[in-house]
C-alpha cells in the first residue's frame, strides 16, 4: 500500500497525465480538421496518447487496492 505522500504524488501525476492526454485529443483532431495534415505528426501523436493511456492505466491500478477474493 503507497504511503499518503505517494498516492498523492500518483494522483497528481495521474491528472497531469489525463490532462495531456485530453490535450493530445484535441491536437490529433485539429490536425485532422486541416487539410495537408502531416500524416507522421498525427501518428506520433496518437503514439504518445497510446503511451499515456497505459501510463494512465498503469497508476490506476496502483491507487486501487487489491481485493483478495
């Protein structure tokens, strides 16, 4: 179990990483709007937004507390 100074570490972490990855939808999605999208700029993106759901994931399941059934 993480110390109260750890999980709210976590938590931070956790909605600073929600955040970019909320900010990363609205990028992939202007850059999809604009004609002469830059095709490598738009998979890099999604890439990132990919890294950051399992980054997102990954301390989720560290704020959870395991339930031994």
């Amino acid at each position: 179990m993480a110390t109260p100074e750890e999980e709210r570490e976590l938590r931070a972490e956790l909605a600073r990483l929600q955040q970019e990855h909320r900010d990363l939808d609205a990028a992939i999605a202007a850059l999809q709007a604009s004609p002469g999208a830059d095709i490598i700029q738009v998979q890099r993106l999604k890439k990132r937004k990919l890294y950051l759901r399992d980054r997102v994931t990954f301390i989720e399941d560290q704020l959870t507390p395991d339930i031994i059934a």
